[in-house]
C-alpha cells in the first residue's frame, strides 16, 4: 500500500474491513480483530490512527509496534500468517498498516474464542455459523504440520537466510523468530521443529518428506501423446521447482516472426508471463498430502497443460473461480509472494487471463478432474510464423537453400526426419544431410528426439 492508498482509505471512512487504533492498543485486541478478520472475508488494521477522526497520530516506535502485531498473529489458533505489516509515512507521522488476505483455509480463534467481524465490531460466531464456517474451510491444512522426525537441521539456512533479508522488517530478527513469524517452524516442547511448508521452501531434501512434490515437465512433437518425447523431472524446494519448469517450457517454446506491414515482429508460441503464473499456481494451491502424483506441465503443438494434484479447495468452483479466493496452502503461497512469484491475493488466474486476451489467444481453459486441477493454454500453433516471414528470418541467420526448405516442411508438417530431408534435397550425400540438421540443432532451431532410425526433429 501507498501513502496515496492509505490517504485515500483514512478519507473514504471506515467500514467493517477496517479498523483504526493507536500505537498502545493491547496485544488482546489485536489479535482478536486479527481473528475477526480472518474468519471473515480479510481487513486491515491500521496503528497509529485516531479512531475517532480517521487522522494520522503517529508511531513512537514502528518497530515495537510491528512486533505485537506479528506476535498477536502468531497468538490465533493456528497461528495467522499474513503478509509482512508496513509502516507508511503520512504527513510526516508513521503508521502501521497488517492486512489479513480474504480465503484463509482455517477457522481462526484466540485464547478458545471464535470470533468474526460485524459492523465495526469483532463478535463471537454464533454455535451454526462456526459450524457452517468449520464445514466451508476443512480440516487442519496439511503444510502446517510437523513430520515425524524433522529437525532443524534439515533446513537449509543459508536458503533461508537470503529470503528473511529480503524482507525489510524481519531481516534483524533471529532467524529462528522470523521463520516462526512467516509458519515454516512450529513451536513444540522441545523447540520449534520444521513445518511441511518450511521443508519444501527451504528443506535440503524436500522430497525426503513429500516424495511426490515434484513436477514432470515434457515436450510432445504433437498434438497427443506419443512414444518420442523430451522430459524432465524437476525436484528441489518449490523456489527452485518454479525456476527450473519456467527454463524448461520456454526453451521449448516455439518462437517466430510475423510481418505487420513492412514490421517484423519477434513473437512467442505464449506469453511468458502466463507461462510462469499457471505453474506458480499449480505450485502454490497443489494438494501436498495427495502422495504417488505430481504435477505435470505437457506440451504439444497446439496447447500446453498444467495439471495439479487437489481438486479446487474450500468453496472455490470452476463458475466462481474469477471472483472467490481460498488458498489451501497460506504459508506457501505468502512466502512464494514475499519472493515476488505472485501477487498474494491475485493468484495469478485474473493475470493469466489478461495476458492471454493481449497476445490474441484464446481464454484459458479450467478443468476440474476426479483428483486434481488443469489449466489449458492455447497457443498460437503453426499459424506463429508465416511463410513468407520464415523465409526472411533464415535467410538473416544464414541458412542454405536446403536447410530453409526443411524448416518451410516442419511449419507445415510439424516434424522432420532424415529420410524426408533426403527427399528434399535428392542430389546430396547423406553426410551432408546429417551435417545440416546438426547445424539446424546447434543453432538452437530443431529439436532432435529419439535415437537411430527412430530419430525425429521438431521446431524449438
């Protein structure tokens, strides 16, 4: 939030996502009004406001402040993980400013009290709501758990270390705090212990824990499924996981030229930036306790699937999926934030939708399958590059005859084998034909799958 943002709130007055209070309010009430907006659809809580004329009074000590407020969090039962609070300047006065994100998957108390914000008021639910709202929200989530055996030891610190000094007001607190703080460590009798989150965010072997947290990314010559492909499994912390799938569907990813007018225009099979969100958001909300399944990024020529374990959470459906927010996995998804993956409370699907509309592209297709969730980018497909188009970009990279002809098939055809290449060019050795596919390889435009007679290329 901006001063101009947080002006604009002070003016516009106060409804029930908003409470105002001074720098002293007790630690009690904050955490309730914390609870409060939880359990309903989010709010924000600024410190350091007169409650009665909405103006800015100041903070003596932001840093103090921010503390009980990160501590009233962590009081909840579960503890709250919302985004880091900030302390804005307005008008010379700092004030602090902790929101708490709507679609939280757990029903919040504080010291046994369920309570729910209504009007300017935090309230306790009444004996139905709570139970209509435990029936909405489920169980306990799952990345909030200690597994059997976890240590300390089994995080990667210096990992750790380099997130908490990204985040300004955390950076000087022990490391240990700060990550009970963000919910990758639980409190227990013998000292904090390492949730599910905080293994596969920073674990040194995440898939010790949860085998199947893992993605398999794999590029199909065609439109279906077919016995020559090129694949990756890709492991790690989940960080690591984004970056890896990311490299993999981008290197290949056709890439082309069209001509608008006298323009040549550099384009790509998909957007980038929509590439990134769908495997950020099958990522961030997968269903970690579904064990023997991982999420799987498919390619073929016309589209690319992204599939992920976990049917949609709580009261989130494929007709309400544009307007309702229920994150499954709190934790993961505000650290994948705090890293600057997502937006925290986007998700990424208003984004996706808008990138794709931008390129030209059709809407982004959601699916709701027996265990999980797909999402289904229609690319641009053959029609990427014109003919003519082609034909000017060899030539500028340098091509022979031969080579731009074979290319000229491939559009049409989608792959090549050596034999077809032959056919082409009957009036030369085969050793020059396999020296041309080579060159066609290094210079990063086929692909070559399979082996021996049974070998193939394709358009990267």
């Amino acid at each position: 939030m901006t001063a101009a943002e947080l002006q604009a709130l002070l003016e516009a007055g106060r409804g029930p996502e908003v409470e105002l209070g001074p720098e002293g309010t007790p630690a009690a009430r904050l955490a309730e009004t914390l609870v409060a907006f939880a359990n309903a659809a989010g709010g924000t809580l600024l410190l350091g406001v007169d409650a009665r004329s909405g103006g800015p009074r100041g903070l003596s000590d932001p840093d103090e402040t921010l503390d009980r407020v990160l501590q009233a969090a962590l009081a909840a039962d579960p503890p709250l993980i919302i985004p880091l609070p900030q302390v804005i300047d307005l008008d010379g006065r700092p004030v602090l400013v902790a929101s708490v994100p709507a679609g939280l998957p757990h029903v919040y108390s504080y010291k046994g009290k369920y309570l729910v914000r209504d009007g300017r008021q935090n309230r306790p639910l009444a004996p139905r709501s709570l139970r209509r709202l435990m029936m909405e929200r489920g169980a306990a989530s799952f990345e909030a758990l200690v597994p059997d055996g976890a240590r300390l030891e089994d995080l990667d610190w210096d990992r750790a270390g380099r997130y908490l000094a990204g985040l300004e007001r955390l950076s000087e607190v022990p490391p240990e705090e700060a990550l009970l703080h963000r919910g990758c460590l639980v409190p227990g009798e013998g000292g904090p212990r390492p949730s599910y989150a905080g293994l596969l965010l920073f674990g040194r072997e995440p898939q010790r824990w949860v085998p199947s947290a893992e993605i398999l990314v794999a590029r199909y010559g065609g439109r279906t499924m077919g016995d020559e492909f090129v694949k990756e499994q890709v492991q790690g912390t989940l960080p690591e996981q984004i970056r890896r799938a990311e490299a993999f569907v981008t290197s290949n990813m056709r890439r082309g030229v069209r001509l608008l007018g006298l323009e040549r225009v550099e384009e790509t099979e998909y957007p980038g930036e929509a590439l990134r969100e769908a495997i950020v958001n099958a990522v961030a909300h997968r269903d970690y306790q579904i064990r023997g399944d991982e999420i799987r990024v498919l390619m073929f020529a016309d589209r690319i699937e992204f599939y992920s374990p976990g049917r949609l959470p709580g009261h989130v459906t494929v007709d309400n999926l544009l307007h309702e927010r229920y994150s499954r996995n709190e934790t993961i998804v505000q650290i994948l934030s705090d890293m600057g993956f997502i937006e925290r409370l986007g998700y990424g699907i208003d984004r996706m939708m808008r990138l794709m509309a931008e390129a030209g592209l059709p809407r982004p297709r959601f699916q709701e399958t027996a265990a999980g969730f797909q999402v289904t980018l229609v690319g641009q497909g053959q029609a990427l590059v014109s003919q003519e188009a082609d034909t000017l970009r060899w030539r500028y990279l340098g091509l022979n005859e031969r080579q731009q002809a074979a290319l000229g098939y491939l559009v049409e055809r989608g792959r090549i084998t050596n034999r077809e290449y032959q056919d082409l060019a009957p009036d030369v050795s085969p050793e020059t034909i396999r020296r041309d596919l080579a060159d066609l390889v290094s210079k990063n435009l086929l692909l070559k799958i399979g082996e021996k007679r049974a070998t193939y290329y394709i358009l990267k």
